[in-house]
C-alpha cells in the first residue's frame, strides 16, 4: 500500500510538488525563525554576561549598549579617559574594562582594550600571546578564520566601524597579529583587539604611556618625542579619550548607586545591559510573534492544499479504490493508502523545508553584513525544529483523515455500477 | 463434485421494485455460463450478488462450496479475495500503475505473494508482454481489456465474473477478446461467469441463462 501511495504521488507529481513546496516554504520560515530568534536571543544573553554596567557618552541607552558589547551600531561618542579613574576609586566597583573603537579591518571592528577584556569571554589564545606593544592585534577566531590571517601577518585598519563606510585607512600605523583566540561563541571571535594605546597611535592621539590603565605614570617618566606629539594632538583638539567603560560591580549596592550618580552627576550615561537586553528582546519578540503567526497560516495553507489535493483525489479515484477493494485490499488497507499520501507529503514538504530555512539563513548571512555581524549559526539544528516537523505532519494526518474517511465509506457496487 | 457456484432460490429488490425472484442455477467445474438479458433485466444485481458487494434479500449463494450469503462483509471480502475475479465493462485496472504492477498487486491481494513469471507467461498469452510497463490510459481499448482479463486471471480465481468485457468492442476485437477469454479460463482451470447483452458471444458459450425470459416467466 505503501507503494500504491507513492505510484498516486508519482502519477500527479506537479500537484503533490506544489503542495510539498507550500508546506516547505511555510516550514523553512518556521525554521529561519526559530533560529533567528533563539540563537539571536541566546548570543544577546551571552554577550552581556557578566558586565553590570555599561558607562558612554550620553545618548541612546541601547545604542551604547548595541555599540560597546555587541558591536553592532555606533557609538554615542566618546569620555574622557579620567572616567576610567574615577569607576576604579569607586569601591562598588571590581573591575572596569575600557573601550576605544573606531576602526575596522575588512568590516572587522578593530576594539582597543586591555587584555581584561578577554576574561570577560573566558577567551584563551589558540596561538600566540596577548597584545602589548604598539600595533600588536589579537585576532578573535572567526575573525581569524575568515581573513585568513596568521601570526605575523600585518594589515592596515581603515577609518570606520564597517567595511562600507570607506573613510580612508591608516597606512602609516600598521597591525601586526601577534596572537590567535579559541573560539568562544561570543562576540570577541569577530573582532580584532588591541591596545587602546595603538588606536590612539593610529588616530595620532598623543598621550602617555599606559594612560588607561591603573599604574604610577611618575614611574616611567615622559618621553621627549611623546611631550612634542602630546603638545602637537592637543593644539589640534586631540585628547586621549575612550569609547565606553564596560563595568563589573564588586557588590550589589554599586547596581543601587552608580547608574543614578553617573547619569545624574556625570556627563556620561550608565546603561545596564540586562534592562537594554531585555527591551530590545521585547522589541524583536513582537516582529517575530507577528512573522511567526503568519509562518503558521501559511502552514495551514498548506495543510488545507493537501487536503483539497486529496478530496479531489480520492472523488476521482474512487472507483480505483473500490476496484482494489474488489481486487480484495480491506478497508483499513485502502484508508491507510490516503492517509500515507496526506502523511509523506506532510512529511516530505516538513524536511525539504527544515533544509530549506538552514540553507537560505546561510545564504542570507553570506549576502548581508549586518546578518553576519550578529554571528547566528545556520547550520546548527534546533529541538524545536522536530516540534515544527510533528505538528507538519499531524496537519498532513488531519489533511488526509476526511478523503480518507470518505474513501471509507465507499458502496462499491454503487461506485462500480457507476464506473461500469 | 462441489458446483463452483451454486444460486439457489436467491431474490432481491429495491423498494417495491422486484429485480430477481426465486432464481437457481448452477455452474459446474469446467462450464461456462452467459448471464444475457436487456439493460435492467438484473444482470448487474446477480453480479453484485454473486460476488458479495450485494446481499439478497433471500436464498443462498456457494462459490466452491463456501456461502456468500449469511456472513458479514470481511468475511464475503475473504471469499471474494481468495476464489472470485471479477472484470468490469469499464473499469479495469488500478489508473496510477503499470499494467505490471497491476498484477502483482492482485497476486499480493490475492495469496500475499508475488510471482512475476507467472505474470509474464499471462501477458505473453494475451498478447500484451510489450506493454507491461505502460500506464493503463496509454492502452488502446482492446489492449486494456486484456489487461484487465489478466489483472482478473492472475490471481487463479475458481470463478471469473465478467461484466460486458466485449459490449464496447468491434467484431474483430470482440471475437478475439473472446476466445482469449476461454482460452486462458480452460488453461487456469476457472469458471467464466459473463453477464452481457452481446449474442456475439454465444457461439463461444453455448450455454447461458436469460434473465428477461425468466422475469416474465415469474
């Protein structure tokens, strides 16, 4: 019977390929959904894992955020490099992790920090060492992968967040890598991090050795070239600045405290991660609620197809199956050739559209930036893609159950007096 | 000997219409029987009857022994399925496969085995081994019919019930389908039952029943 259901298919194969297509493209958004959404939701949780506080200039609350921990839109501009600090003095604090961004190489954003920044990730080195000299770079693995780059291996950074913006490149301050990181499934495995020192090199900021970071500067006394840059930049409105401040709090009172003191005291804004994260997901939550809702109409559509297919069908064929019930077949074996058609159908459009919405999220974030820069994996399967693929085939099972049931009932001598 | 099938005293009608009344007859192994008669003079009723789609309102129905009448419809589609084939005037073979296919399906339905040598050798004789692979609607008329009688044969039915199997054919195709009919009937040992209103045929079975006679006798 199995094989009489398959001889029906084949013998109308336009009409059970259309209706396998339908049922695919409801099922690939379906998928492309579910994807996007909780691999999308999972990285943003995981990204901002572990930074209590981001501190910018003011502006958008999200846009900091989107801007310093996923590195996906512009800064608000930057703060003076005192803030730094300041955060330190404060004992509610147990670490601050300072930004500089500004550049990118082949739409890889160039992020100076300090090697800090990669135990926020609990990122290791694959290959190599950490960042300290001038124009030293450590690329993130995917970064790495993707450019192709190895130890040794020098670039130049262009001015500018993406690689579209096209705002010349800074070919009198060359990178160099110098070190290779495991990947982490984070946003650090797309970037490239060096010193805040080289980002102010390369934008010819003059400043001091080691500025950003927490040291006695009388220690290592001024270099005579840096006093006549320092002197230079500063003529020209050049100071040492940073772009964000990521903020980790020693304890719960800094949570209490340190947002109203720095939005309310400060020139600068404190956005909490968790609060921004949590509005963004709601944002995007309503638009995938909605794509969603219309990715199970389109299901429905499908299921409804098959079911139409196989009420004409089964008219059209009843005298063929009262001819196989003649022919000895019992009416359970006829009942079960429709309702295997309706199932493999369901079936076949379920799985060519799983395969469908992984191969198009691939495509897509070959084709769009924007898509890759949020660094979704398309071809990693979800559970609940087995949920899609059951409640397909249920619509089948309810798609093929009336003409199924129809089939039934058939009188034969009826039909045969009929067909005779 | 056992009748291959044995009608006895059988009546039916539908409201206050009497299509049969009191029938007997039987068929013995080897014979051949032409049911003949005018459109509406019950020749599809006793077809129905006799192959278990239709139960009468009285009398009894054998096929090789076994009653058709008086047992629910699974057990008259057993019977059916194992002793009876049955070919109809126009609906012949299952439209969405190979007139092959076809027949391993009635084997299959028939005794739950296939035997593809079995279906070759009967093709070869109804002349039809060339088109094995084709779909029923790429058949001519003639072609289809015999492929019908071999979907109807395959299964080695002790009684074959035909409804007008030569009515839409010209002499030629008629007078061959005919004798291909007795012809592989004799050779698989099974009874020919052929309701039908061509007198073309009767010089292949001399025997027959008029069923138009015998309503007006009653």
């Amino acid at each position: 019977m199995l094989k009489l259901a398959f001889a029906y298919m084949n013998d109308r194969r336009l009409v059970t390929g259309l209706n396998i297509l339908l049922l695919a493209l409801a099922v690939a958004t379906l998928v492309i959904l579910l994807l996007a959404s909780t691999q999308l939701a999972d990285r943003i949780q995981r990204n901002a894992e572990g930074i209590d506080l981001v501190v910018g200039a003011k502006g958008s609350p999200l846009q900091l955020i989107l801007s310093s921990i996923y590195h996906m839109d512009q800064p608000t501009g930057n703060v003076p490099l005192e803030s730094v600090q300041m955060l330190r003095r404060d004992p509610a604090v147990r670490q601050v992790v300072p930004l500089a961004l500004g550049d990118n190489f082949r739409g890889y954003r160039i992020v100076g920090s300090e090697p800090a920044y990669l135990g926020l990730y609990n990122a290791e080195l694959a290959e190599g060492k950490i960042f300290g000299g001038q124009g030293e770079v450590v690329l993130g693995a995917d970064a790495a992968r993707n450019l192709g780059a190895g130890l040794g291996q020098k670039f130049i950074g262009s001015h500018g967040l993406s690689d579209s913006e096209g705002a010349g490149e800074h070919d009198s301050h060359p990178f160099e890598t110098v070190g290779i990181l495991k990947p982490t499934g984070t946003v650090i495995d797309r970037l490239i991090l060096t010193s805040i020192e080289s980002v102010w090199d390369v934008h010819g900021i003059a400043h001091e050795e080691e500025d950003a970071h927490d040291h006695d500067h009388d220690a290592h006394g001024h270099h005579p070239d840096h006093e006549t840059e320092a002197a230079a930049s500063r003529h020209a409105g050049l100071f040492p600045e940073v772009t964000a401040l990521l903020v980790r709090y020693r304890s719960a009172a800094g949570a209490v405290r340190l947002p109203s003191m720095i939005n309310r005291q400060t020139d600068m804004q404190a956005a909490v991660p968790a609060v921004e994260t949590a509005r963004l997901l709601n944002l995007l939550g309503v638009g995938i609620d909605g794509a969603r809702l219309f990715a199970w109409l389109l299901a429905a559509v499908g299921g409804l197809s098959i079911f139409v297919t196989l009420l004409n069908a089964a008219s059209a064929r009843e005298a063929d199956l009262a001819l196989l019930r003649v022919m000895g077949a019992s009416r359970a074996r006829v009942f079960g050739t429709v309702m295997v058609e309706g199932l493999v159908t369901a079936g076949i459009g379920g799985l060519v559209g799983i395969a469908l919405g992984h191969a198009t999220l691939a495509g897509a974030m070959g084709s769009f930036a924007a898509l890759g820069e949020i660094g979704l994996q398309p071809w990693q399967m979800h559970p609940g893609e087995l949920v899609i693929l059951a409640v397909v085939l249920l619509i089948g099972l309810l798609a093929a159950l009336i003409p199924a049931i129809r089939v039934f009932r058939i009188d034969l001598a009826a039909t045969l007096a009929k067909a005779g | 000997m056992t009748a291959v099938l044995d009608v006895s005293a059988i009546s039916k009608a539908y409201g206050s219409d009497r299509i049969l009344s009191d029938l007997s007859f039987s068929v013995e192994p080897g014979e051949h029987l032409l049911l003949l008669g005018p459109s509406g003079s019950g020749k599809s009723t006793l077809i129905n009857l006799v192959t278990g789609l239709l139960t009468p309102d009285s009398g009894e129905i054998r096929i090789g022994g076994e009653a058709m009448t008086g047992i629910d419809g699974a057990a008259r589609d057993d019977l059916r399925r194992r002793r009876v084939g049955i070919i109809f005037q126009t609906l012949r073979l299952v439209s969405a496969l190979s007139i092959r296919n076809n027949l391993r399906m009635a084997q299959q339905l028939g005794s739950g085995r296939t035997d593809d040598a079995a279906i070759d050798q009967l093709l070869d004789i109804l002349g039809i081994a060339h088109r094995a692979d084709a779909k029923p609607r790429q058949l001519s008329h003639g072609q289809a019919q015999r492929a019908a009688i071999a979907r109807a044969l395959v299964g080695r039915p002790d009684l074959m019930v035909a409804d007008e199997p030569t009515s839409a054919l010209d002499d030629a195709n008629a007078q061959r389908i005919a004798q291909l009919l007795i012809d592989t009937a004799r050779a698989q040992g099974t009874t020919l039952l052929i309701a039908t209103h061509d007198q073309r045929l009767r010089q292949f079975i001399p025997r027959s029943l008029d069923l138009a006679t015998m309503a007006e006798a009653a």
